[in-house]
C-alpha cells in the first residue's frame, strides 16, 4: 500500500499563541500519543506534505501565507488548529483580519477550541494523516471519520461543547449578549424560538454558562471538535423554545421559569400565583392584587 | 559587507510569526538587525471599543494566551476603578491564585522553549513534563489549559471548596521538587551554559534606558517588580505575600532564565501560602455595576513584566477607549541591543529570553 | 517624596501652563494626572522625567468628536505613574523619544493608527499597521469591516449555518 512519511509546518497567521503553545505541548509530551503517527516536523515547507495553521489570518500574514502556500507540492494536507482558524473566530470583523484560513487555502480538518485540548489536537492531526494517505491511493476522501486516538478522557469540569437544557430557556438573550465571538443566536420561528449554538465559533469560555439567569445552558466535557471540512457549517446545537398561549388574553408570550420567579417574588408564594399569564397580563393581575 | 540572512515569518523555532532581516559578517557576528512587526496585529483596540464589558472580559483574555489571566485581570481592576467598586477579599485572593498558576506555567513553558532551542531533548521534556503538572490543574480547577476565564468586575467566576485546595496543594508538592531539580539542571547544564552564558548581553544601563520590565530586568540587576514597587490586589492587603525574589546580575540568557525560575519558585510559595489562609466570604458581588464616565490607569505584573491598561467610559455599555502596553512592547527594543555583535545562530535563543509575547505586543 | 519635589519644579518652570491632580487608588498608590495647555511644554516635563531617572511606560491617543487628537503620556517615576495629557488640533506633536527613548514605539504607533505625525521622532517607518490597511485606521468610530461590506462577516457566516440547517 502505498504511504507517505507525513511532514508536518506550521504557520502562525496572527493566533494569540494558545493554539501553537499547546501544538507543541501535543507534539512534545508523550501522554498526547503524538508520537504513535510518526509525523516529522519539516524544516522547510517545500518538503511539507501536513500544513498546519493557527490564528485569524491578518493582514500582513494574507501575502506571506500565499506565498508560503505557493511552495507546497501535491498531494498534502490541511490542518486548522483553532476557532480563529476556522471562522476568524473572537477576532472577525476588525480591518486587521482577512481571514478565515479557508479564503486562501483549502483546508481538510478543522479543530476548533480555544484553545483545542492537546487531545483534540492530536486527532485532528491524526485525522489529517489519514486523509493524506487517502489522497496518496487516489481513493474517496471519506468525510465522516471515526475517532482515531482512544483513550483519552477530559475531566468533568472541562469547558467543552456548550448545550442547552431548553426547558429552562427563556430566550432572554443573555447569552447572546455576552458571547464575545457570536456564536449565539436566537431567532423566532412561528410560535418557537430557535436557540443555535455555533461550536465552530465558539471560544468555549463559558461567559454565557455564568452570565444564565436561569443555569439553561451549560458546557458538556465534549471536546470531540477535530471534524471535517465539510462540517464546517453544521456542527451545531439546536433547540426549540416553546411559547405558551396566556390563560388570560390568548396571546402567545414565553413563560418564565419557577427559578425566576422565585426571584421576582421574594415575598410570595409562587405556587399560589397565576402560573399563565403573559407580562403585560401579569401586571395588570399584580396591581388588582396588591393594591385594590 | 557581509551576507544578508532572513528568519520568519513562518519558521519551526518561531513561536509567533515576526521577521528578522540580518546582516552578518564573514564570522557570522551580527552587524545589523531589521525586525519586522505586525504578523499578529489584529486591531484589538478597535474591537474592544466594539463589545461590552461583558464580552471584553473574554476579548482582553484572548490578547494573548500565555498571559491570558493578566488581561482580563488589570482590565476589571480598571473597570472597579471607575466604579469605585470594593471587591471582597476572597476574590482577590482567587484572582491572585489564578495569576500566579499562569505564571509558573507561562515561565515553565520558556524553559522549555529555551532547552527545545538548546537541542537539550532530555530537559525538554521533563521541563514540559512538569508543566503538565499546572496544565492539568488549569484544566481541572478552571476548565481550559490556557484560558481559565477567571476575572468578573466585583469579583471572580470560581469559587474553591476544601476538595480543590486539597487537590492543588497535592499537585504543587508534586511538582515543586521537579521545579526545584530542573532549576540545578538548567544552572549546571554543559550545553545550556555554553550556549547561554555571555549570550544575548542587555547591561544594567541598558536596560535602565530602554526600560525593561519582568524578568528581562531581573536578569539585568533591576527589580521593577509591579507586586512590589506598587503592590496591588492581594499583594497590597497582604505585602507577605510579595515575591521575595532578587535580581540576577549575569545580563545575559541564563540570568534571564533563572529570573524565571526565582519567580516560579515564588509564584509556587504564594499559592501555597495563599492557600493555607484564604480569607472567607462572598466570591463577587450579586449587583450589576454601573460603570459610569471616567478614566484610570491600572498596572499589574504580568509573567513577563509590567502590564498597564488605561480605559475611557462614558457611562454607556462599551468602552470609548482602551490601551494597553504589554512588557514585551518595551523589552522588544532591547533585543537589537542584546542581537548585535552576537552571532547570527544565537539569535532565536535571544529572542526566546526575552519570552517574546508578540500577541501581546502587537495586539 | 521623590514625586513631591517633581511636581513643585513642574510647577515653578510651567505654572500656568499646567493643571495637576493627584489621585490615589484603594490599595494606596498614588498617581498623578496632569493637563498641559500648550502641547509643546511635553518638552520640558520630558526633560524633567529625564533627570528623575523616569521612563515612559506607553502612550495612549483617542480622536475627540471635535476632530482634535487628546495624547496622553503614562510615565514613571521610580514606581508612581504620571500621566501627562497633551491636545492637537493640527494632526502633528513633538516626539520626545529623542528625549526619552522609551517613548519609542507608542509614538509611532499614534501616528500610523491616528496619523497624527510625532514631529522629530527618529523612525518613520510602519510599526504592527500593514500598509494594505489606510493610515489613521483608528480615527473611524464605525468599524471599517462593516463600513466596507455592509454587513459584517458574522452574519455571511451565520447565514450559511442556516442554510445548513434548512437543508437538514
């Protein structure tokens, strides 16, 4: 069968060095099973069949990388390692960032994190390998790849793949407001909200988890982020946010949660209170009660 | 003249992207060095005008992610400073455990740097080896090996019960006396010295004029030391707690590379010290500050030196404007005098001593 | 003590020439503010920091909605911070990092993200601002990306993971 020796550069486009501290600490510490691929560090990238790249892409990188990219030979790779990689992530819409990676070059698999675990790096890289033997014997690049490294586990507390327990989601936005990379959004569709998490643009640091009101979104220990091109747009999580039609006016509002209202009435007993009622309903029901 | 070498952007040794231009004469000595900047510049201090406070808290940690507790860390202190916020003294104490853990982590990691360079495989390893130690309390404790998303304005996002404490006591007395070996190696190493001692020379006077921070200025016979010279936080309220590090007088790379060992040996003894007694109560505040108009200027001492944010409000949601000088803006400018007259094969090892942080200083 | 005796001989050469304020933080640093009202005295408090062995730590420059340009120098003087606040209106100061080399870097970095010319400042080239990226980038108060698409990234991006997700 026929197999390439993978000889892996690495090209920073202006990453804050998280991405390039931790690809070292993947290819250097032996826990990180880095070793097993039998990858080479290249001296030089005309002799470079793995490309690996880090960072936005700025500005004064954009030539650079252009040129650098210009030396490699077919058949080779291309590894993202990073969100800024993939989407230009926390750094998008400044005039310094030309990126993403995938403007000027194609890219293979895409790591996303912030930065990834050493874990996470080392699939990937694994996973980059892989394809590269695959273009070697001219065969179908296959898209959805199983996980190459086994054995490997993140503590509970890991800040991995954000989720969302929609039962306590009142789509307040906080977690829109405070994501620092836009990776929330929230959008009415008919009588639900769509509640979408990107985990491509994701910096995995749980701004929004604190920020919750209602403890509704939460990241998992997921830290399976070494994906495929081809996923760059679906790795996602979905819910759906019911609304409720109000017991008084029929008009369809988003109902709080118990903990919420707990909150706004420290005095009361909220089992007592008309559970169904829409805000402006609610006042009206509050001022009869309290004062009349 | 003599011949012309390149390095960079892009190259195995290069952390970060930056580009060298050298001239060398017939003995490969250094005659003239261009730098070229700007790889990493991503036009921060605009975004930061274009996010909340909120959002910034995360922005400032992603400057730069091997000082990614300081950012955020002098940022909210700036920000308590217009609100004239008081925060409790738990939560200083959690900021200064924090901060210190990144700063044994972001020295061990030079070394690292510096015995990869040295083609010291053996010391390599055991120097990353023993970082793991503090990457994996980072990610155990805070959730992310680089960026532990600490910092909130009136306090801190984490909290400690007996379990952790016990859990990060057990990993330091592991790696302490790993730290303290590596340190004798590193001192006593043939090919360290040969390749260090004598090299990368930045004089006292130097260093005065340039005006170095961090251990760079440790290693050159000066002690500007933020903790000490204009203690804040943590280190005000309890001045035991201040680094009782003293300079190291060589100049050169290893002086700089044992500055950096004093302050992780330092950085070491204040958690634990922390640790023994942290102050009880409220981790942040439950209100919602208003941050109103106003001005400040606020300094911390960041791995490699001093860090200084200045912010502008105006009672709206985002910042009118924030700058920050980060210590390897003004420690760059020393490297032209440690590159000249020294060879052209000892330039990435003098760059790695100054622990360039480009992310940092082009922003 | 030794900033005591630097604010009386700013005092005595400038005298009306400055305002000076001196605040002090909850851990008991002290700091002192100072507004200059000609721009070229920035020499003589230059001279001064100079003979108190002091450095320039960083500048700091913002565009005010009147057009003018506010400076403002950080310095310090053997641990206490002094900042030194300067205005111009014609898009140009005098550089002090003849003076003061630490100076350096801020300076130039006022004039390629506000292109407000630092007058005598040793180095005229480009320091972190790619030259493909217009001068004075700073002074815009809408961001440029979304100034020159009309949209911004996020929300080509965003777009395409709807598309995604409609497709199922």
């Amino acid at each position: 069968m026929n197999k390439l020796k993978p000889k892996l550069f690495r090209i920073n486009t202006g990453s804050c060095n998280g991405c390039d501290v931790e690809f070292l600490a993947t290819a250097l510490v032996d826990k990180f099973q880095f070793h097993k691929l039998e990858v080479e560090i290249a001296e030089e990238i005309s002799q470079a069949n793995l490309l690996v790249i880090t960072g936005p892409l700025t500005a004064r990188s954009e030539p650079f990388l252009k040129s650098y990219i210009n030396k490699l030979s077919e058949p080779y790779v291309v590894v993202g390692i990073g969100t800024c990689s993939i989407t230009s992530g926390i750094f998008r819409d400044s005039y310094a960032i030309n990126g993403p990676t995938d403007k000027v070059i194609d890219v293979d698999i895409n790591i996303s994190g912030c930065p990834p675990r050493p874990q996470s790096i080392a699939e990937g890289i694994a996973k980059g390998v892989a394809i590269l033997n695959q273009k070697v014997q001219n065969v179908n690049i296959s898209k959805q790849m199983d996980t190459i490294l086994q054995g490997f586990e993140a503590p509970k507390s890991f800040r991995g793949k954000i989720n969302l327990h929609a039962n306590l989601c009142t789509a307040c936005r906080t977690c829109e407001t405070v994501c620092p990379s836009g990776a929330i959004n929230i959008t009415k569709i008919g009588d639900k909200y769509e509640h979408k998490v990107w985990h491509n643009t994701c910096c995995f640091c749980g701004n929004c988890v604190f920020f919750c009101p209602t403890g509704a979104i939460y990241n998992t220990n997921d830290f399976d982020t070494a994906k495929h091109q081809d996923e760059k747009y679906s790795d996602t999580n979905i819910s759906y946010i019911k609304t409720d039609n109000c017991s008084s006016c029929n008009k369809r509002y988003k109902k709080p949660t118990t903990g919420l209202l707990k909150k706004a009435y420290i005095n009361d007993d909220i089992n007592k209170l008309n559970n169904n009622l829409c805000p402006e309903c609610r006042k009206k029901e509050n001022f009869t009660r309290m004062y009349l | 003249m003599g011949k012309t070498i390149k390095i960079g952007p892009f190259h195995p040794e290069l952390e970060e992207s930056v580009y060298f231009k050298l001239v060398a004469d017939k003995n490969s000595i250094v005659q003239e060095v261009e730098i070229v900047n700007g790889f990493i510049h991503r036009g921060m201090e605009s975004l930061v005008t274009n996010r909340n406070f909120m959002q910034n808290l995360i922005l400032t940690e992603r400057v730069c992610s091997l000082c990614s507790n300081n950012h955020p860390f002098t940022f909210v202190m700036a920000v308590e400073k217009i609100a004239n916020i008081k925060v409790p003294s738990r939560a200083e104490a959690l900021r200064v455990v924090a901060d210190e853990i990144k700063r044994a982590a972001s020295n061990l990691f030079n070394l690292a740097m510096l015995s990869h360079l040295t083609h010291s495989y053996e010391l390599m390893k055991d120097t990353l080896e023993t970082r793991e130690y503090l990457q994996d309390l980072k990610e155990t404790i805070w959730g992310n090996r680089m960026d532990m998303s600490v910092n909130l304005f009136t306090g801190v996002k984490y909290d400690l019960d007996a379990k952790k404490v016990v859990h990060i006591l057990e990993k330091l007395n592991l790696a302490i006396p790993k730290i303290k070996e590596l340190q004798k190696r590193f001192e006593n190493d043939e090919i360290i010295k040969q390749r260090c001692v004598g090299v990368g020379i930045l004089p006292t006077e130097k260093a005065l004029e340039i005006g170095v921070t961090g251990p760079v200025a440790r290693g050159s016979g000066i002690n500007n030391d933020v903790r000490v010279k204009a203690p804040y936080s943590l280190y005000a309220l309890r001045p035991e707690l201040q680094p009782r590090t003293k300079p190291r007088n060589g100049c050169d790379v290893l002086s700089r590379a044992m500055a950096r060992f004093d302050d992780i040996i330092e950085a070491v003894r204040i958690i634990k010290d922390l640790l023994s007694d942290l102050p009880r109560g409220k981790t942040y505040l439950e209100k919602r500050p208003h941050i109103p108009e106003g001005e400040a200027v606020v300094r911390t001492e960041a791995p490699r030196g001093e860090l200084i944010y200045y912010l502008k409000t105006d009672g709206s949601q985002k910042p009118i404007r924030m700058r920050w000088k980060v210590p390897t803006y003004t420690n760059w400018e020393a490297l032209k005098v440690m590159i000249l007259g020294d060879k052209v094969e000892n330039v990435t090892i003098i760059l790695n001593s100054i622990d360039p942080c480009i992310s940092c200083t082009e922003r | 003590m030794n900033t005591s005796k630097f604010i009386k001989i700013l005092r005595e050469t400038l005298g009306e020439q400055c305002s000076i304020k001196e605040d002090k933080d909850s851990y008991g640093n002290h700091s002192i503010w100072m507004k200059l009202k000609v721009k070229e005295s920035i020499n003589v408090v230059a001279n001064s920091i100079k003979s108190f062995k002091g450095r320039c730590i960083v500048a700091t420059a913002y565009k005010n909605r009147d057009g003018s340009h506010t400076i403002i120098y950080h310095f310090d003087i053997n641990g206490t911070i002094l900042n030194v606040e300067i205005k111009t209106n014609d898009n140009m100061f005098f550089s002090i990092t003849p003076i003061i080399p630490s100076a350096n870097w801020a300076e130039r970095e006022i004039r390629e993200m506000y292109g407000v010319e630092p007058i005598g400042h040793p180095n005229t080239d480009r320091l972190f601002l790619d030259y493909s990226i217009a001068k004075g980038v700073l002074n815009e108060f809408i961001p440029l990306s979304k100034l020159q698409r009309g949209v911004s990234k996020t929300d080509i991006m965003w777009k395409k993971v709807e598309e995604d997700i409609n497709n199922g």
